[in-house]
C-alpha cells in the first residue's frame, strides 16, 4: 500500500493545495493530509481544529483522502502512519531552496522516506495562505483564491475571534 503524507500549515487551505491534493490522490492508495505546526511562522490566524475542519470540507470529494494534525517531528508521523512518501507543492523557484533542505535533512533522517514534488497548476501558482491571510485581515475579497465550500466558515472564524 503506498501512502503519502501531504504535510503543511495550510492556514488556511487554498485552492492551489486542493488541486494539489487531487492530483496527488491518484498518485497514491491513501493521502494523509496533514496541519503541521512550522515554527518558522511565529502566529497562526486560525487554529489546528480550524484548519482540519476547513481542510476535511474542501476534500470531500476525495475518497483516498483522510485529514489530520500533528505537532512533532514529520518524520516520526510518517513511521507512525507507515508512509513511504511526502508530497510537496511548488510554486515558483523562491519555493525550492526552502523545499530543497527541507527533502535533504528528512533523508538524512530517515533514507526511506521519499519527497515527491508536484509543480502547481500555473494557474493558482501566484496563490498563498499568507497572501489569503492578507487579504483577510484587510477585508479583501477572496473569490477564486480559497475553496468556495468554506468562505463561510473563514467569515464565521474570524467573527468568533473578534469576540
Ligand atoms: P508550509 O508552512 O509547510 O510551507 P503551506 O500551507 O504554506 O505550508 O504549504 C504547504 C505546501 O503546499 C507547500 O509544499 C507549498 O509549497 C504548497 N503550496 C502552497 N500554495 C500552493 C499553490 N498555490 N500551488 C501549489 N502548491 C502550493
């Protein structure tokens, strides 16, 4: 059984990751998609749950998928869920030093663990959470950025939070 883990901080999912996940879903027996913490980006706009909640609506119609989070080490998810493989989006060649690393120390971790790069749909190459995110603080209009099944959900988390 081949799996594959598509792990990110998908705060939030955008379309540019679904058509990833599509895509990757016919690579693979089962995709686990999964909300990682990255320390490197120091404040998160929605939480875990959030994100996996917003994630699971916007898969639906994936049936190899399953959606979760994990805050630990990718490597020690993958043994955990006997995955073989990580897939990873890029967008651009800003994305691939970054991507680069990050496949090499996973090796060096653990020799088993293959990183399969998926180019973007030249499309959505210019779409990113944080550019979404943006767009959210300044109440900016989101049409063909985020999955439509969850414009409701980004306008009712952000109205809790205000709370
Ligand atoms: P991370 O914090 O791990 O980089 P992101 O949620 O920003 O998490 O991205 C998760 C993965 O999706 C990364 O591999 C990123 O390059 C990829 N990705 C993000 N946006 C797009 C897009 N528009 N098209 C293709 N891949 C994308």
């Amino acid at each position: 059984m081949r799996i594959a883990i598509c792990p990110g901080s998908f705060d939030p999912v955008t379309i540019g990751h679904v058509d990833i996940f599509e895509r990757a879903s016919t690579m693979f027996d089962e995709l686990i998609i999964s909300v990682f913490v990255n320390p490197g980006k120091d404040r998160a706009m929605f939480s875990m749950e959030q994100r996996v909640a917003m994630i699971e609506k916007a898969t639906k119609h994936i049936p190899n998928v399953k959606v979760t989070c994990f805050s630990g080490l990718l490597s020690d998810f993958c043994l955990q869920n006997k995955a073989n493989f990580i897939v990873r989006g890029l967008r651009a060649f800003s994305d691939f030093e970054n991507e680069f690393q990050r496949a090499l120390l996973l090796k060096k971790i653990n020799p088993n663990l293959e990183t399969v790069f998926m180019m973007t749909n030249a499309q959505y190459s210019c779409i990113s959470s944080s550019g979404v995110r943006e767009l959210v603080y300044f109440n900016g209009k989101l049409d063909g950025l985020i999955p439509k099944c969850i414009e409701k959900d980004i306008a009712a988390y952000i109205e809790a939070g205000k709370k």
